[in-house]
C-alpha cells in the first residue's frame, strides 16, 4: 500500500457552459458570466438563494441549452457559406456567354 501524497488531479474538472459558447466553465459555476446574465431573474434566485439548488442548477442548465445554445446555434450561419463575390462590376472577363 502506497499513500498518495501528491494528488494534484483536480476532483472536479471544468465543464462545458451549458449556453454553447464554447467556454469551459469551472466546476462550481453552472456558466461562463455571459450567459449567467442571460437567464431569467428567478432561475439566478434559485441557483444563488433557493433551498433546492441541485434542482435549480439542472432547470436553469436546460434553459441555457434550450434558449441559449440551441438560438445561437440556430442564428449561426454556417462560416463555409461565406461567398467573396469577386469584382462585380467589371474586370476580367470570366467564362462569357457570348456567342
Ligand atoms: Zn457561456
């Protein structure tokens, strides 16, 4: 039997913020600031004040995923869909129809 003495591998590591911005959130904290702000008053309360916070952290971390991550994902278009229209007034003629 060996005790560990040095045990540096944190018990609780950091987890994704349920807003899906990509964040990595500490353990203890259900979201990165921004998106704390972004849940209703009465969600915060019961995170912060209730007398279920277990229960409070799981219902605003769905919220989150529901009205954050799944809106942002939703009005996100997609980077590849970027088109540079290239000179469209003139230049150098590109494949003409012309006879
Ligand atoms: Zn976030």
């Amino acid at each position: 039997m060996s005790l560990v003495a040095d045990t540096k591998v944190p018990s609780s590591p950091p987890h994704d913020c349920p807003g899906g911005c990509g964040r990595e959130v500490p353990h203890r904290k259900l979201s990165c600031p921004d998106c704390w702000w972004l849940l209703p008053v009465e969600l915060r309360k019961a995170v912060t004040h209730g007398t279920n916070r277990l229960t409070a952290v799981g219902e605003a971390a769905r919220w989150l995923r529901e009205n954050v991550a799944e809106v942002q994902a939703a009005s996100t278009p997609a980077p590849t869909l970027r088109i540079t229209i290239a000179d469209p007034f003139g230049g150098a003629p590109h494949g003409g129809r012309r006879g």
